[in-house]
C-alpha cells in the first residue's frame, strides 16, 4: 500500500490510525513507535518528525485499537493484552505497511510490546529494539502509580486531558488502568521473552521514573544473550522522548546508525 501522512489501517475487525513520517518503508528502514499505556500515535508530538530528521528513516506511528481515533477496544483487557497486541496485532500492522526494515521502538507499555514481538517473532526485518521505561517485571512502584493515576482519573483533571487525544478516554484508561490493577496482574512477567531476542536492544530510562526502577534494566541484563545497551537519563522520569527530548534523540539516533549501517555494510559485502 502507499502510505499517506496519516490515515487509517483496517486490522482484523479494527480500525487503526497511523501517521507516516519520511521515507515510504520501501525506499528506507522504518522506525516503528509504539506508544506508552495512555498514548497515542498524536501524543508523540514533533518527536517523529524530529527522529526522521536525524536519522534519515521513516518514522511509522499508530494508535493500538482503544486509543487516539482508532476504534475502541473491548474491555476488560485481559493481562496477556501486550502479549495479544505484540504476536497477533503488531505482525499484521508491519504487513500492511510493506515493513522491509528497520527498527522497533516503545515507550512503557509500548516497549514492553516490542520486547515480547521480538523474542517471539524472530523477524529477520527487524534490526533491532529501543525501549523507552520498558516493563519487564511487575514492581510495587508500578502498582502505586498507576493507583494514583486511578484516583486522578476520577476525582482530578485527568480524564479532561486525555479527551484531548483519545476519542474514548474511558475506553483508553480503563483498558489500560483495569488490567494493570487486576490482580493476576501482579504474576505478569515477560523475562522470558528476552532471552530469544537476537537483535541489539537500546533501553533508556529517567532516573526519576515513577513507574519502575532499574530493576526494569537488571533484569534484561539478566535475561538477554543480545547486547543491551543502556541510557539512564538523569533528572528524567517516565517519559524520557517528552522530558528530554534532545538527549533521547540523540542516543536513538546513535543506535540506529550503528545498528542500519552495520546491516547495510554488511549486505554490500555480501553483494
């Protein structure tokens, strides 16, 4: 298909936004972000217009099912909902976009997605993973935080900024709220999937997260035979593509240099 600026996917019963940034995926390698728990492909800003700028990709945004202006999603989530999202979604949306190459990057919910497709898909397309304040394991500050976010929701301005960006912002919160405060949440764990990653993974972190620790890092340090290369942003908390944009520009424009150019040296070598 050709991709326009923005439009819309149809995946499964679903209707899906998306917005493109640079270079069609059949003329460079594609960045495909993934975006946080309460994101959408609009709340990423200027970012990937930005990304594509320093690193000459095509930079590929879409809202999951629930979010943004993609249809709502069917709620309740169930826990394994990333694990729905990254072996049954992510694959068909990179098909319907002529995905060659590139890389996976998420953010939070979204990072946590990216790890699970690939140690779970092996696709040979995607070069590697940068994740953004992953989720590997269920922490207590986690738990804490996302109660907080709960109590803003009903009683502060919350769900008044997120209408802002979400054409169901109950269905939004809820889907992601309600699962992580299941309680079968709390077994939740995807260290499992790193161990089959085979790709470089980049992992930046804010010092000051409020939703997880290093704790995220040592376990992926812990569990993958792929390098990991690690960012831990001071004076940074959850959102580090939002709060300190320039710094995490620059270590994703780093990695995506090493990681394209070293697959395109490669492929000349071969030719």
């Amino acid at each position: 298909m050709t991709l326009q600026s923005s439009g819309t996917l149809t995946i499964g019963d679903a209707r899906i936004e998306y917005r493109m940034t640079g270079p069609s995926p059949d003329a460079a390698p594609t960045l495909v972000l993934l975006h946080e728990g309460l994101g959408c492909a609009a709340l990423w800003g200027d970012f990937p217009q930005r990304l594509a700028e320093v690193t000459g990709c095509g930079v590929f945004a879409y809202s999951r099912a629930g979010y943004g202006a993609s249809s709502p999603a069917a709620l309740p989530r169930r826990p394994d909902y990333m694990h729905v999202e990254a072996l049954d979604v992510l694959p068909r949306v990179l098909e319907a976009i002529g995905f060659r190459r590139g890389l996976l990057i998420g953010h939070s919910d979204g990072a946590s997605i990216a790890a699970i497709y690939a140690g779970g898909v092996q696709d040979h397309r995607v070069r590697g993973v940068a994740l953004m304040a992953p989720h590997f394991v269920v922490e207590d500050i986690s738990i804490a935080s996302i109660a907080q976010a709960k109590a803003a929701y009903e009683s502060g301005d919350l769900k008044q900024k997120l209408a802002r960006w979400h054409h169901d912002a109950d269905n939004a919160f809820h889907g992601w709220n309600g699962a992580w405060l299941d309680p079968r949440f709390h077994d939740w764990d995807i260290s499992d999937s790193l161990a089959y990653i085979r790709v470089p993974v980049l992992i930046v972190q804010g010092e000051n997260d409020q939703y997880g620790t290093v704790r995220q890092i040592e376990v992926a340090q812990e569990e993958c035979y792929c390098p990991v290369d690690v960012a831990l942003l001071p004076g940074v908390g959850h959102s580090p593509y939002r709060e300190a944009p320039d710094r995490t520009l620059a270590v994703l424009r780093d990695f995506a240099d090493r990681i394209l150019r070293l697959h395109e040296s490669e492929a000349d070598r071969a030719a």
